[in-house]
C-alpha cells in the first residue's frame, strides 16, 4: 500500500470511526472546542521562535451538524543560523519534520456548559529520503465552559501518540488549557500545557488580542517539560464568520 493510500485510508478511519471529536484549533498546542459552521473556514498559523522558527500551520472547513476537517502542515523547522529548513525522516530524538496530516472533528455536547468527544491528526513526513512514515496523535477531552457567551473555558484529558510525532519519551500523557475572556473577545488570558518528556511536553502560557472580531492574535511564552528550555509562541488565527 502506497504512503498516500495509506494517509487517505486514515483520514477516512477519522471521519467514520470517530462517534465524536474535538475542533482542531487550539489554545497553543491543546486543541480547543471551536469548530467552523458549515462551509465555513477556519485558519491558524503559529510560530514558536528559539534558537530556531517553528511553523505549524491548521485549515478546517465546516462540514455541518458539528462536524469538521481539515489539514495541519507542521515542524516545518527554519534554522535562522544557518539558513536553511531542517528535515528529519530518520531519527526520533526529534519530531519527523515536516509533517502533513489530515485532521477531523465533532463537538457533542452534554449540556449547556460541558462537552466531550475524541480528535486525532493522522498523516506522514513530507520528505521520503529514508521512507515516508506514519504520524498520528489522538486525544479525549472534557470542556467546560462558563460565563457569559461562554468566556471561560477549560480543557483537559488524555492523548495517546507514537515517537514519530512526539520523539523519544512517552507515547501517552494527559493535556489541559484554559481560554479565559477577560475582556471577551477584546484581551484574552491564554495557557495550555501537554505532559512528557518528549518534544512536545510543555506549558504555554500568553495573551490573546483581537485586531478584529475575527483575527485575534496570540503572544505566548513556552517552557519545555524535558530541559525547561524556552521559546516565543506568535499565532494568528482567522475565524470563521
């Protein structure tokens, strides 16, 4: 089976198997709970900048009753110093770079301020020098929300992934956020944080400011799990009408 069919063949499995699952935007790196109404559209792009700039990239697109999908392209890795985008297909000591994987989602609510459901991001590296390889990273989530307009909320629940995607360290963990509208969608209060050892354990903390009712933007600090090395997180995202 070719990678391509293969990488089909998950997001197919997303789509269908899936009861029901998370939006794919997210705080910083955990996912959030807001997902694009029908044929609406969705995108966020987010770079985490230390010693090298770190681009992740998310489209959604509304498919209605509370579904959506979409494509994340991410680890795309620019070393400023020497000029150049870094590729990993080999090793896992770092996260595969550069990835492309299918997202899917669907929010089930239980009542007026909880909801819950699963997500997962499935695909493969970009570069196949030593093979293309399959990626994946799935989650469960409870999400409550209060306040007016539902302005506060709260993430938290467990995720299961493979090496590929997170590097060495463990393959499962639990990870948690909070989007806390201050000034509603004005300044936003912004923190999540994804336990492990790996590449992608870490707390991001920051604040979210609206340059309109549909462009906010992200200003974030992040602290790994493994070295308590530190990065600056910039994200903008534009939300669906």
């Amino acid at each position: 089976m070719t990678t391509l069919s293969r990488t089909c063949l998950a997001a197919i499995f997303i789509l269908f198997a899936c009861s029901s699952v998370f939006a794919q935007l997210t705080i910083f790196n955990v996912s959030s709970s807001d997902i694009a109404d029908a044929r609406q559209i969705s995108i966020q792009q987010q770079f985490e900048i230390n010693d090298q700039i770190e681009s992740s990239t998310t489209l959604t697109y509304g498919l209605g009753k509370g579904w959506e999908a979409g494509l994340n392209l991410i680890n795309v890795d620019y070393n400023y110093k020497t000029r150049h985008f870094e590729v990993n297909d080999t090793t896992t000591i770092l996260p595969f770079a550069p990835l492309l994987l299918a997202n899917a989602q669907k929010s089930f609510e239980l009542n007026d301020h909880f909801s819950t459901g699963f997500g997962a991001v499935a695909g493969t590296n970009l570069t196949g020098s030593h093979g293309h390889r399959f990626v994946y990273y799935g989650y469960a989530n409870l999400l409550a929300t209060v306040g007016s307009r539902d302005q506060y909320q709260f993430v938290a629940g467990p995720y299961i992934s493979n090496h590929r995607y997170l590097s060495d360290g463990p393959v499962y963990g639990v990870q948690s956020g909070v989007d806390l509208g201050f000034w509603y969608k004005k300044i936003h209060f912004l923190a999540d944080w994804i336990s492990g050892s790996h590449n992608k354990g870490r707390l991001t903390a920051g604040i979210e400011l609206f340059l309109a009712e549909r462009f906010p933007l992200s200003l974030g600090w992040q602290r790994s799990n493994a070295d308590g090395s530190q990065a600056a997180v910039v994200q903008l995202t534009i939300l669906p009408k």
